[in-house]
C-alpha cells in the first residue's frame, strides 16, 4: 500500500538496496523530548483553565490556545526529530507538505480541547475521541515524513506502523484522563503530580514517534553513493525550532500562572465578600437578637428606647404630642401555673398579634420583657390616646383558644403624655409606668393616665423603702407598741397583741399600714417579720423577768405563709430570748391561709409542736369554709373589727357575730372580737359568750415603757417569781 510516496504494507524490492546506518543525535532527541514534555505540561494546565474558567469567552480562549500549544509541541517535536535523523543519503523537507502536517496537528488538537471542555462525557466517548486524536497524531506524523525529499524510497514495517498507531491513540487516551483527572485538583502534590505525568506523557508522545522512525526503511538503488549527513546544517534549524516552541509554550505557562493567581485572587476575594456577606447577615441577626423580641417579632426593650429617642426628637420639634402606654396582662402568671409557658407563650404571641391589630400603622408597639408591652402613639389630641387605650382593652377581652381552652383574658393600661407629664424618655417610661401600676391596684381591666398625685406617691414609697431598709439593718426607728386582750370571763388582761410602728425621721410615728404594703412589694417583708418575731420574744422575756404572765401575739404576713424555714425561725427566736413556747401566739389572716391552705395546713402543724399557739385574723372578711376550719390547726378565733363597729345598730352584724361565736366553740375554738371602743359592745360580747375582746375600750397600744404603768392599773393573772420560766403568747402584727 502507498500513500504519499510512502510504502506501508509492501515488501522491499530486490533491487534495491537498503539503508540501514541511520543514527540520531542524542542532543536534538533530548530536545525533541522536553518540548514533548513542556507541551504536555501546558496543554494540562490549559485543560485545568477551561474547567476553572466562569466565561465561554475565557473557555474559547483556553481551548484555541491550549490546541495551539499541544499541536505546536507535538508538531514541533516531530520535527526537530526528523532533524536529529542522520541518513547516508541528503534529506529535504517539503514546505506545503510540512505545513499540511501542522495543521493536521492543530485540528486533532483542537479536538482533544474541545473533548476536555467538556465537564462529563460516558468512557465511549473518551475512547472515541482518543482514537480521532491519536489517528490525527498519527496521520500528522506520517504526513510530515511524506514531506521528506530524498533519493531513497520509504518503507515501513507494518507490524511497527500498527505499533505507532496504537500508541498514538493510547498517548491520546492517557492525555484525556491526565487532563480531566488534574484540572479539579490543587496543592503542591497535585503540582508535583502534574509533573510527572508530563514527563511520562512528553516520553510517550516520543516513543510513538520513534517507534515510527523504528517502522521506517529507506531504499536507494544499488549504484547511489551513499555518505552519513552530519547534523551540523540541521543543528541551528532544530536549536532555534526549539527554542521559538519552547518561549511559546513558556508564554502559555506564564499565561497559566497569572490565570490561577488571578483566580486564587478572585477566589480569596469571593471568600473575603462571602465572609463579608456572612458578617452582614450576622450582624443583622445580632441587631434582630439585640433589638427584637424572638417570641413576638415585636421590637424589645433596647430597640424600642432606641426608635423611642428618635421620635421624641421628632415631635419636639414639630410640637406634636405623643403618649405612651405601658400595658400589663391581668393574672398572666396564672396561665404559666395551671397551663405551662407554652401556653404562656402562646398567649403572648396572640397578645402581640392584637396590639399590632389595634394599633395604627405608625404606631411603634414593643414587648419589654414577660407579659408587659409598651406603645408609642403620636397625637392630635389626648382624646385619641384614650380611645385607642379603650380598643386595647376592648381587643384583649375577645376569647382566646389556649391549650384547649377558650381564655379571656384582660390588661391594665398605664399612659403618660409628652410633653405634660416629663419632656424625657426616662420621665415618660416611668410616670407610664406608675400610671400602670395605679391601673392595677384599683381593680385591673382598666387605664389610667399619670398625674402628679402619683408622682409624688411613688417618691414618698421610694423614699420609705430606702429608709426602711436603713431601720431594718441597723435596728434603729422601728418599735413595737402592744394593745391589752382582755379575758371576758376571768376579767383579767392575760394577752398583748404586738403592733409594730415607724419613728420616721421626717413623717415621724407611721403605723403598719403605711411600710408594710412597701415591705411586701419589694420582697423584704420576711426581713421585717423576723424582726418584729425576735423583738416581741426578747421584750416578752423582760416582762417575764418582771413577773407578769401575760401571752403576746405576734402577727405573720400572708407572704411568710410560704417560707419553709418559717418554723425554724420561730424556734431560734424562742430559743435566743428565753421564752416558753406556750407564752407565744402567732396570728395569721384568714386570706392568707385560705390563698395557700395546701402549704400553710402542714407548716402551721410543724409550728403548733414547738407549743406554739396559732390564731386566725379578720376572721369573716375573706372566703373561708367550715370544711377549711376543720383542717386548720388553730386555738384562737379573732372576728374582725368591721362586724363590731355597727353592732349597736346593725341587726344582720348582731347575727353574723353571735353565728361566728357559736361556729368557734363548736369547732373548739376561742374568739377575740377586735375593735370594741364602748360599753354597749362590751356587753353585747360577753352576753354571747365571747371569750376576749380588744380595742380601745380595754386600752390602746403602748409601748414597752408605757406599758409596764398600765400594767400596775389592770387585773392581772397571779405573778410568777421573777425568775419563773414565762409563758406567753406573742402575737406580731405587721
């Protein structure tokens, strides 16, 4: 078979003669071999670009340029091999046919590009294009040998020419592999990787040159004078060849470079903007965290004094009026208690839903922390912040669906007006807020707008509670004065009630009912209590020490009633003062017992065994039953003063008292009438067979020092000696 002059399957002629002493120059081989590797090196960094490259303009741009470098490397190789070629005949190369080699070479190197541009092909189609590509390989390789020009003939071994071929696909398919498996990798190994597979590829693409050369016979008639061509003609041809391929492929190297350092910069820059862009989300999430409630979505404290600041300075200079409304949920922490804080949750969200329902577009409506919200109205008249209070109210009372349940709920409103009630956030937040709380204490369910009597209240309160605080931790202001019990039957004064009074500095003697309200509500009452309770024992050991027997009641507050230690403490105050047990009384109310009789019930038995005598007050004014008497360990009942006062006149109070004596001694009981001020009550009780009465007939509270003179004018029980160990009944009234 002959194509181009060049004999592949024929045999050699017989008379002829064959050309065997072909050499090569080692230099120009080793030359061949590292554009070979070069090439190789820079059509896989070329592959790599166009996997990395975010346009179709820079992928054409890779693809054109990486079939350019392999072609002109292949090509380029080629040549300066057939140049390294030492033949005893002269050799020539035609330039069409040299040319038409080339282009052979850029178009199956085009299309390896154009298969590497692919992400994914299925393996058929990476066999299919390495054998288009190793047959354009090979047909470029022996096209440029049909451009040779000699007086010999060539012929080829075909055995060696299938070789060729062969190896020509499988360099391609090698090349496929290398290329799409390095272009997703980084990092030095991946780097030193690539190297190596040059090498071996650039060595390849060599042998299959070669083993081409191997194939090749050249034949000259048998008178052709032969003589073996030095390379020193070809030298600087194939020097410079080189030398011009191996700037190009270093110019595509560069070009490589400066493509990944530019991506390495847009990939550090993407990572900067995306870490950026994380920072911005994290901060709007931080400003989401900081300035709104999470459970509602409603702005919380911090926002709302922020957005708070900003409208004030608004409507101060267009001297526009604003209100603001502090609104409290009524009895919230019962839903908690009986239903849990899911359901608590719940509620508010409902809550917040219905603000946002009755207020107006620009109103700004804010959850300050628990069931407490607040809202910024702006005005055009202070009848317009009562009505929206009004719908505010109105809107809670709809039925709510809640764990199961259809909940009404109500809310307390408190609202201070700028710039009549304070000019600043501070002044306005807290004047509303005392407007609220005024809301509350006067029923609940309904608003209130401040007004100076509260301020001044509320200065007062604050003023007390710091002094109290003073009185309680150095022991100085506080007294107690004690009010004579007589025993209707014996007709002696056998008990003192203790009552606890205030040597203010500036609003001097305040009874209990004006610090006690302030003890409670800011959690020191068990303080003042326990004073009281230790004072009472340590006077009544006095009056022991004197030789009176006399008992003295000493009152506990309804808050105490939940203190576990409550026994514990009345035991060290007995202890510490000297006191018998049974010389001690203490008096509880009868809504204070019947608010939390399943606590009160077994702390009450644990007191009554230190021999503690118990006695319930205000008997009648709360919602007590025989059923609760019953479980109650008591030994002393005391009828309000509210049923005494009108007994002279009232027929029903005559009833209801007579009815509560007789209820008391059928349960065992003995009764105390509080509040007896003339001669008519006294009679009435002792008629009906009360067994003490109090007030301020028998005598008004007096203390210690006063006490003793009155003490000398009375009926007493028989002194004990005066180290006799006393007994009394101490009774605190707070």
């Amino acid at each position: 078979m002959e194509w181009m002059g060049l004999r592949f399957l024929s045999s050699l002629p017989e008379d002829g003669q064959v050309i065997l002493e072909c050499t090569h120059d080692p230099l120009l081989v080793l030359l061949a071999y590292l554009v070979a590797s070069i090439a190789s090196l820079t059509t896989l960094g070329m592959a790599e670009r166009i996997g990395y490259a975010a346009h179709e303009r820079a992928r054409l741009f890779w693809r054109w340029g990486g079939a350019f470098c392999l072609a002109g490397g292949i090509w380029a190789m080629h040549f300066i091999a057939m140049l390294a070629f030492n033949a005893p005949v002269p050799l020539r190369y035609d330039l069409l046919g040299t040319a038409i080699s080339l282009l052979i070479a850029f178009i199956a190197a085009l299309l390896a590009m154009n298969t590497l541009s692919h992400a994914r092909l299925q393996p058929s189609q990476y066999l299919i294009a390495a054998v288009c590509i190793g047959l354009g390989i090979a047909t470029m390789h022996y096209s440029g040998m049909a451009a040779l020009r000699s007086e010999a003939t060539l012929y080829y071994d075909a055995g060696l020419f299938v070789l060729s071929v062969f190896l020509a696909i499988a360099v391609s398919l090698a090349a496929l592999l290398l290329a799409l498996y390095f272009r997703q990798g980084n990092g030095i190994l991946n780097l030193l990787l690539k190297y190596l597979a040059s090498l071996v590829m650039g060595g390849a693409i060599v042998s299959m040159h070669f083993t081409g050369m191997w194939a090749l016979h050249l034949v000259v008639p048998v008178d052709t004078p032969l003589a073996l061509q030095g390379a020193s003609e070809v030298l600087p041809l194939a020097l410079s060849l080189g030398l011009v391929m191996l700037l190009i492929l270093g110019g595509g190297l560069s070009a490589i470079w400066a493509d990944r350092k530019l991506e390495s910069k847009e990939r550090d820059l993407l990572r900067v903007n995306t870490l950026l862009s994380q920072l911005d989300q994290a901060r709007t999430s931080l400003q989401m965290a900081a300035h709104y409630d999470a459970l509602t979505n409603l702005l919380n404290r911090r926002g709302f004094n922020e957005v708070f600041a900003e409208r004030l300075e608004e409507h101060v200079q267009r001297h526009q009026s604003l209100a603001v409304m502090f609104l409290d949920i009524d009895h919230f922490k019962r839903i908690n208690d009986s239903l849990g804080h899911d359901a608590g949750d719940e509620l508010l969200k409902v809550v917040a839903e219905r603000l946002r329902g009755t207020f107006r577009e620009q109103d700004v409506v804010a959850r300050f922390g628990g069931d407490e919200f607040c809202v910024l109205v702006s005005l055009h008249n202070a009848d317009e912040a009562r009505y929206l209070a009004q719908r505010a109210i109105q809107a809670m009372k709809e039925p709510i669906a809640l764990a199961g349940r259809c909940m009404v709920m109500t809310t307390s409103i408190g609202i201070s007006l700028f710039p009549q009630d304070g000019e600043t956030c501070e002044e306005l937040l807290k004047h509303a807020d005392l407007a609220l709380y005024q809301s509350k204490g006067s029923g609940r369910n309904n608003m209130h707008f401040f007004s100076a009597h509260l301020k001044a209240k509320a200065t007062v309160e604050l003023q007390l509670e710091e002094a109290l605080h003073i009185a309680l931790r150095e022991e100085r202001g506080l007294q107690l004065f004690y009010q004579p019990i007589l025993d209707l039957r014996s007709g002696e004064l056998n008990k003192l009630e203790a009552l606890v009074r205030w040597h203010h500095p500036q609003h001097g003697l305040l009874s209990p009912d004006r610090f006690i309200g302030i003890a409670e509500a800011n959690g020191f009452i068990d303080e003042l209590d326990d004073w009281v309770l230790r004072r009472a024992c340590q006077e009544l050991a006095l009056l022991c020490g004197s030789g009176y027997r006399l008992k003295v009641a000493v009152n506990c507050s309804a808050l105490n009633l939940g203190r576990e230690d409550l026994p514990q403490v009345v035991d060290q105050a007995l202890r510490s003062s000297g006191v018998a047990p049974a010389l001690l009384e203490i008096e509880v109310t009868e809504n204070a017992l019947m608010g939390n009789i399943n606590q009160a019930v077994p702390l009450l038995q644990r007191i009554r065994e230190l021999g503690v005598s118990l006695s319930i007050d205000d008997f009648g004014t709360g919602y007590s039953s025989l059923a609760y008497l019953k479980r109650l360990p008591l030994d002393t009942l005391k009828i309000d003063r509210s049923f005494i006062q009108d007994i002279n006149n009232s027929q029903q109070d005559m009833e209801i008292v007579q009815a509560i004596i007789v209820m008391a001694h059928a349960l065992r009981l003995k009764v105390v009438a509080e509040g007896v001020e003339d001669a008519q009550q006294l009679a009435f009780l002792r008629d009906h067979r009360c067994d003490f009465v109090q007030g301020y007939l028998i005598g008004r509270p007096l203390p210690l020092s006063q006490l003793r003179d009155y003490l000398e004018t009375v009926p007493l029980p028989p002194r004990m000696a005066a180290n006799a160990p006393a007994q009394a009944a101490i009774r605190a009234d707070c």
